[in-house]
C-alpha cells in the first residue's frame, strides 16, 4: 500500500445482520481514536457510485449500538457487478478523498471489495450475514441473534403443538447453508434437522424417528428445514399422511434478519471493527477480519474467497444422536 491513509470509509453491504450497527460504531471510533476521518457511505456500493455519503462523529454513532439492521441501511447494486460502476465508485472515493474502505457483509460484498482493492483503493472486509457462511471464519456477525430469535419462535411453536399432539414443520433461512437450521435444531429439540448440505430421506430421517419417538409415548415433534432444502408445504402434507400427526408448517422469514442484537453479537463486532482499523493504520489493505480458535485475525481477501464453509459435521452427529 503506497499511498497514505486519512480518510476511511464503511458501508454495509447485502442482507442486513444485527450487529452491524455495533460494527459501524467501532470502524467510526477506532477510526477517529486513531486519527482517521470517517465516511459513512450509505445503501452499500449503490450510495458509492451515487456519491451518498456523510462523515461520521463520536456523537453521529451514538445509541446505535443496540439498534439491528444498519444505520448505514444496505442495497442490492447490479450497477457495481459492471466494470463502469467499479470504476464510478473508484472516481467517487477520489473525489470524496477516501483512501480505503472498510466493508461489512458477506461473499459478494467481499468480492466487490476485491474489485476495488484491484483499482487503487484498499479494502478489509468484516463478516455480517446471518448465515455464519463465510469460509475462514467461525463467525460472522448476526449469526447469534438470528439462532436465538429462531430459538423464541420456535419455543412458543412448541407450546402450542404440545397442546394439539402436533407436529410443527419450521423453515428458518438459508438457502445453500444449514448453519442457523443445525445450531437452533439443536438448541430447541427438534426431532430432525434438515439442510443443504447433507442428502436426507425424509422417509427414514423424519417419519422413521418419529414413529419410533411415538412408542416411548411421545405425540408432539418439531422438525427444522433450511429453506434450501426443499417444499415445506409438501414435506408436512407428507409427514401427516405417514405419521396420522396433524403437522403445520410455519415459514419465519425475515423476522430472522431483525430483533435486538444480542451482547455476543456485540462484542464481536465491537472487535472486529476496531480490528479493521488497527489493519488500516498498520497499511495493510485487502484482508478480511475472521474469527478463528477464539482469536479475531485476519486473511489475504483472494484466498478467503476461494475457501469454502462446511457444515459441522460432528456437531450435526450430535443432533441425530440426541434427538429421539
């Protein structure tokens, strides 16, 4: 990085995550702390390229922290897949004197960062997505509080299939990733939990345990299917006729995205953020901030984007095993 830096912008990018805000707070703070002046650009690369953006204070932060969504708020920008928007948000940051950015979202917010870090203007990535699916690292900001409002729904589902013998069929998001399906299955004792990642047969990883279940005298049963995984209209319609248990299906959609976030959500972006600064007073650009064995650090933009997330293989095992 050859070019001095003093003046950092932030944007949020893609879905919106809870504790993002956190996030935006610490980049704007640690940023002034440090002697940087701070850009908030709004609605992601779509307030890039159309130059929508204010300098951020101390006070322009505050009593954001508890706050989901974003402040910044976030977009979709078709424009910046093209050359000529990358290269319009290149010729904003010159006018609007930022010499880097700090991004927080997920793959392809990184991958546009990529495409500027290539054009002159360096870049660190921060993790927010829901999906706790960016490869390097085992947390991404959101993820917690999205588990733990799955967890809410689904426990006031259960109270109302206890009472009925039912069966509640629950689709939670993720469309090519069963993170939030495996962690909130496990956390609220669903009798299967089925993502994209691993092939099922819902004949023998759904009916079958739950006809089992039944002998030990047990009627009410709640299953958690990833969204990506198929029809859940079609799956309970299934389920009853196999069962003779009356099974609704309840989707949760984008409740998931909202809610307050929790202090783990906190504290993690309140690092991480901190941490994309510390890179950028330090000259380094092109990483992205993960967290790996307990420790916030950082990886080379390029080879983080060409890894790939599995799902939790043993912790998967431990859902089959206690689940009955």
């Amino acid at each position: 990085m050859s070019r001095e830096i003093r003046t950092i912008g932030v944007l949020t990018s893609g879905g919106d995550a809870p504790g993002m805000n956190a996030a935006v707070r610490a980049v704007a703070r640690a940023g002034i702390y440090n002697g940087f002046r701070v850009m908030g650009i709004r609605r992601g690369y779509s307030g890039l390229i159309q130059n929508d953006m204010e300098e951020l204070h101390l006070r322009s932060v505050c009593n954001i922290l508890q706050r989901g969504g974003t402040m910044l708020y976030s977009a979709r920008c078709p424009e910046f897949m093209q050359k000529e928007g990358q290269e319009q948000a290149v010729r904003i940051c010159r006018e609007q004197g930022i010499d880097a950015l700090v991004v927080i979202g997920g793959d392809g917010s990184f991958r546009g960062a990529l495409e500027l870090s290539k054009r002159g203007i360096p870049c660190v990535g921060i993790p927010g997505t829901i999906d706790n699916d960016i490869a390097g690292s085992e947390y991404t900001i959101g993820f917690d509080t999205a588990v733990n409002t799955v967890m809410e729904m689904v426990d006031r589902l259960r109270d109302t299939s206890q009472s009925h013998d039912r069966c509640s069929i629950v689709e939670v998001m993720g469309r090519k990733t069963g993170h939030i399906a495996l962690a909130a299955g496990i956390a609220c004792g669903a009798i299967a939990i089925l993502v994209p990642e691993i092939e099922f047969d819902l004949e023998r990883d759904v009916v079958s345990k739950m006809l089992r279940t039944m002998q030990s005298g047990k009627h009410h049963f709640i299953v958690i299917v990833a969204e990506g995984v198929g029809n859940t209209a079609e799956m309970g319609y299934y389920i009853q006729q196999r069962t003779g248990i009356a099974t609704r299906g309840t989707i949760l959609g984008h409740v998931q995205r909202g809610g307050t976030p929790t202090a783990r959500e906190r504290l993690m972006a309140s690092q991480m953020g901190d941490h994309a600064v510390d890179l950028l007073k330090q000259g380094q650009g092109d990483r992205v901030v993960v967290y790996q064995n307990g420790v916030i650090t950082d990886l080379d933009i390029k080879s983080a984007l060409k890894m790939r997330k599995t799902i939790d293989l043993d912790l998967y095992r431990v859902a089959n095993e206690i689940s009955m």
